[in-house]
C-alpha cells in the first residue's frame, strides 16, 4: 500500500515509475547508537561478492531508537514508537525516492563536469527543464502527505 502512494506521487510528478527506487525490508536496518541521529536514508553500492566491482547502487534507511527520546516524550508507548517509525520511514523513504542522476555542467573556467543532482526533473512548456531541489521541508511536506494518506487507506482497510 505505500510502496502504492509513491507511484502515484510519481505519476503526477510525470516520472516513468519503472525509474523509482523503494528501499527493500531488508535494506531497512537498526542500530543504537546516543551520538547518532534518529533516522536517515542513504545511497550504498553494491559489490559484487565475486569479483568485488561495484555493480549498481541501493537506498537503505537506518534507525536509530536510542535518540527516539528526542523526537517524542512518550517513548514507552508502543503504539506511538511504531508511528513514529513508520513516520521517519515514510520521511526517509521520500528520500530514497527522488530522483538522482547527474547532469553535464561547466565549472567557473568553463572545463564540463558531471554535477550530481536530486530532485525531480521535468519538462516544462515555459522552460526547457525545471529542476526542483528537495530540502528537509519539502521532503517533510511530502512525508507527511504520504503517512496521512497511508494512515487513510489502513483505516479503510480495517
């Protein structure tokens, strides 16, 4: 069902859906660690176990319950630690989802290089290409969205 809510979100955003990436269950990991933050997705590679070359990428989402304290009071509510979960999840998983690519540029002498880009990338009739950065707002904006409407549909479903 969210796997779901993210397709849908990438069909309007006029992304071919075969392109997105979810981060797999086993690519969901947990540590505790005091100094660390309470959740964030990442980009790993992956290594062939054969001949160790990099064949590809993989988004992962870690969590971190030791600093879950920070994000809520009621840590010893089982019911809110699960929301809570699911909610940076969701955040994370926005992440995890955007599109990344790289795009030729120039640098201040005029040399091309290769700039590493997120975002969504579109077309546009006024512009011959609109990029929009995601910041931790709009990301936040989005989650939120996509948890509400996930909480919607699970209400439905019960």
């Amino acid at each position: 069902m969210l796997r779901g809510i993210f397709e849908e979100i990438y069909k309007k955003s006029g992304l071919p859906v075969e392109d997105m990436e979810f981060v797999k269950k086993e690519d969901i990991e947990f540590f505790y660690n005091i100094l660390s933050y309470g959740a964030h997705a990442a980009t790993e590679p992956i290594v062939d176990s054969v001949t160790k070359e990099e064949i590809g990428e993989r988004g992962v989402v870690r969590f971190n319950p030791a600093n879950f304290k920070f994000t809520t009071p009621l840590l010893n509510e089982k019911l809110r630690k699960r929301l809570l979960t699911l909610k940076l999840l969701v955040h994370e998983q926005v992440h995890i989802t955007q599109f990344r690519g790289y795009e030729e540029s120039e640098d201040q002498d005029g040399n091309p290089i290769l700039v590493g880009v997120n975002g969504l990338t579109s077309n546009d009739e006024h512009l011959s290409r609109t990029r929009t950065a995601f910041n931790e707002g709009l990301v936040e904006k989005i989650a939120d969205s996509v948890f509400e409407e996930y909480l919607r549909r699970w209400a439905i479903v019960l």
